[in-house]
C-alpha cells in the first residue's frame, strides 16, 4: 500500500517540477535582451507590393510587413543620404547636426554625441555594421570606409562585388554626369552573392550565426536601388518594358508651383532624359528592388532558421525616397511626397498589433528612441525624435506630432516642410510657399498656397512648422 501511495506523489512531484522549469525558462525567456536587425536600403522610394504598387515584385518584404507594422506616412528628414542617416543615428535634426551636403561629418560639431548603435554599445550590445549605414559614396567608395562613424561599431564590414568591377559595362543614359547620379544601369551576369548587396547579407548572417547567443545590434546596409541600377539578369525578366510606364513632358504644376520645388534636376526635366531613357531606367530601378528584397529574405531566413525571430526586432527603412518622373524630376532633394516619403517597417516581439498599417505622420528622426524604447536601453535625453511604440500596439492610437523635412538650394535658401495626415505646406523663404491637400490631390499638381481661403491654414502651418522644427524633441 505505501508503494501504491508514493506513486502517485512521485507523478505530481514530477509535473510540479517540469512545471517550475517551464515557469523559469519562461521568465527566462522574457527577460533576455532583444536582438535588432538594422536593414537599410539606399535610395528605395515606396515602390513596393506592401506599400500597394501592383507593378514591383517585393514578397520578403512584403512578409516582413504582414509581420509588423508598415508606416504608410513616414518621412525623412533631408532627402539626400548623408543628411538623412546622420539624424537617423544621432536621433538629431539636420539644422542641429549642420550636415546639409555629402562631405561634412557630424562629428566635427557633435564629437560627443552617442548614437544609436553606440546606446547599444553601452549596454553591452554587440554592434556591427555591413555595407552602407552611414553615408558612403555609391558607388565611388564601395569597398572602403566612406563617411562612416568608427565609435558606432566594434566591426565594420566593407564589401565589394562583381558589379564595382564592371562599371564599364554599363548603359549611361547621362554620361556627363557622375555614375553616383546618373541614369545608369546593367542587368548582371552571375549570381545574387557575386553582387554588392549579396555580400553584405552573406556577411550579415554570418555575423548572426557567430553573435546569436548574446544580444547584438547588427546593421544591414544595402547600397541598391542607388544608382548605377544593377542586378543580375532575372530580376529585369520581371519587368517587360510593356509593364513600364512612359511618360509625357507635360506638367501643369509648374504654373502654381515655385521654380526652386523644381531645381533639384538641372537640366530639367529628367536630367535632359528624354521618355524612353526614363522608362528603361525604370525598369532596371524596378529590378534592383527586386534584388534587395531577395537579399532581405536571405537575412529573414537566417533570422528563423537560427530562431532569433521571436527575440529580434527588424527594422527597414530606406534614407529617403525617389522620383521617377512625377514633377519631371527624378532622383531626390525635392520636398514633394515621392522624395521625402520613405518606406519604413518595423517588426517586434510582443507588437499587440501585427500586419497592420499605420497613417499617421512619423519620421526616420523617431527610430532612435523606437528602439532604445523597445529594447530597454537607456536613450540621451535631447533626442529630437519619439518613439513609435505606442503605434506598434496600436496604429491608430493618438498621435499629433507631423513631420518635418528640408532640403538646401543654395547657400542662402533652405526649403522646409512640414507635412500632416492630409496636407504639406513647404516654405522656400522669400522665394515662394507651397500646400497641397492629399484628400483631393494626392499627386501634387495645384499649389493652394495663394488660394485666399487657405489662407489661416496656411498660417497655423507656418506656426507648427517653426515650433516643431526649433523644437529639441517634437513630442
């Protein structure tokens, strides 16, 4: 009788105990830093499946969106790269970091600053960056440092594939231009991992492979769609020229609209481009996302097979966006929506709100403080930005904070713009005022700055706009 007794006392022993091992793991497993996964994209405009482009092949990060959350309204803050990625890392505005153009470093002015990676760093992250996370030259110093930020990163990887080795191969529809800025491209010969961009998510994974029991901070720097536009073959067989668009030089909005909104391309329009120039670099800008997303899902395949998905934050952002042909403009440094809108997904463990897109006005400025936020780490107090959490949980959650982004013409004229949920009014000094109403004219073609009953909307945008952008945080 005593052996029959004992033995069901040894079965409830048992669970008891595998259920305080479960308990323990478990609260084991909640307290365990979160890895993040910093994917950038250079020069991406929000050409994407996810984003409701029914042309563009994109089902990674498309994925990757159906995972998280996708920022429908998010906004650069200068729409030129160095400016751009230097207030992404320090969390500053470019009129505090003073970085306008693509040789000065931040660091002349802010030596001190802590940026985001080096918040990580402190609290005890590994940090890495491969490819392009600061600004760098592309393609002129792939392969090398460029402008990047030593203290950010305990590694730095610098590849550089087949597609720097065969510039001359390339079709260069603007050869008087640098290749940095041109309508240039080349569908590739080889395979994806002989690319550029192809190294840079070999090597990402391996850093995850060799880092994946201790929490890291790994950056992804992708340095296509930028110019020159190459991929390997199968990417263009995506995109038959009967798919591409060809446009007509005809634009109204340059009877309402100021000169300088234009200036970014000299000659205008498209760069002296004529149509068919255009829709063949479309095709090979189409193609080159095509190749990136591919290589974003090299690196979410390595996230789950190394089952680090459900303890990593993934982060993917292009600098800023990209015209292709709208306000006969392509490339950036236009304050209209194609040029400052930018895609902008995050996905994290524990998001109460998964697949979901958000609305409201957010900007790369607000990453920072996002992912010190989630992550728990300490963040600098001065940050200009604030964090996307609460929009994580829920997208539609309040939110009144617009977005602000400038641009530089000259020397003497700064072009700000400070976008809300439905407008954008753009300032250019003395030298002209813009708004657009995105409910009745989503593409930008009447200017109804001089209408006299947008008047006193007009003026509470002037105001917002010189608070929010003199602001040290726009909260």
């Amino acid at each position: 009788m005593k052996m029959n007794f004992l033995r069901p006392l040894g079965r409830v022993a048992l669970a008891c105990f595998f259920a305080v091992l479960l308990v323990a793991s478990t609260a084991q497993a909640a307290d365990k830093p979160l890895n993040v996964l910093f994917i950038a994209v250079d020069d991406m405009n929000n050409d994407l499946g996810c984003y409701g482009h029914d042309k563009v092949v994109s089902p990674n990060i498309d994925k990757l969106a159906a995972s998280g959350t996708r920022f429908d309204r998010a906004y650069c803050q200068f729409p030129l790269c160095s400016p751009s990625r230097t207030s992404i890392m320090t969390g500053l505005r470019p009129d505090t970091t003073t970085v306008y153009n693509l040789q000065k470093h931040f660091r002349e002015v802010l030596p001190d600053v802590v940026t985001l990676p080096q918040a990580f760093e402190k609290a005890g992250y590994f940090t890495a960056r491969v490819g392009k996370i600061y600004h760098y030259g592309n393609p002129g110093q792939i392969g090398t440092n460029g402008l990047d930020d030593e203290p950010s990163w305990q590694v730095r990887i610098n590849p550089s594939g087949r597609d720097k080795r065969e510039e001359n191969l390339l079709t260069n529809h603007t050869p008087k231009r640098g290749l940095g800025s041109s309508l240039s491209f080349m569908a590739a010969e080889g395979t994806d991992e002989e690319q550029t961009d192809g190294i840079v998510a070999t090597e990402a994974i391996r850093l995850m492979e060799e880092h994946k029991d201790k929490p890291f901070f790994i950056a992804a720097g992708f340095y296509r769609p930028h110019c020159p536009y190459i991929a390997p073959k199968k990417y263009f067989d995506l995109y038959p020229m009967t798919k591409v668009p060809l446009w007509s030089p005809e634009f109204a909005e340059r009877k309402t609209a100021p000169d300088l909104a234009f200036a970014s391309n000299k000659p205008w329009p498209w760069l002296g481009a004529d149509s068919q120039q255009l829709q063949e670099a479309q095709q090979a800008y189409w193609a080159t996302i095509s190749f990136v997303d591919a290589q974003v899902g090299r690196l979410l395949g390595a996230l789950d097979r190394l089952k680090l998905r459900d303890n990593t934050v993934v982060v993917f952002w292009s600098d800023h966006g990209y015209h292709f042909g709208a306000h006969g403009l392509v490339m950036k440094q236009s304050l209209f929506e194609g040029s400052a809108r930018v895609p902008l997904i995050i996905s994290a463990p524990g998001q109460k709100s998964k697949g979901t897109d958000c609305e409201r006005t957010v900007e790369l400025v607000d990453l920072y403080p996002t992912l010190t936020d989630l992550c728990g780490i300490k963040a600098p107090a001065d940050l200009h930005g604030k964090s996307l959490k609460p929009l994580l949980n829920d997208p539609n959650a309040s939110w009144d904070k617009p977005a602000i982004s400038q641009t530089i013409r000259s020397k003497k004229v700064m072009g700000y713009s400070i976008r809300t949920e439905r407008y954008r009014l753009t300032t250019w000094g003395d030298e002209g005022v813009e708004l657009y109403d995105y409910q009745n004219d989503p593409e930008e073609l009447h200017n109804l700055a001089s209408d006299p009953q947008y008047a006193s909307l007009v003026k509470r945008l002037k105001n917002a706009l010189e608070k929010h952008r003199n602001s040290p945080a726009s909260q």
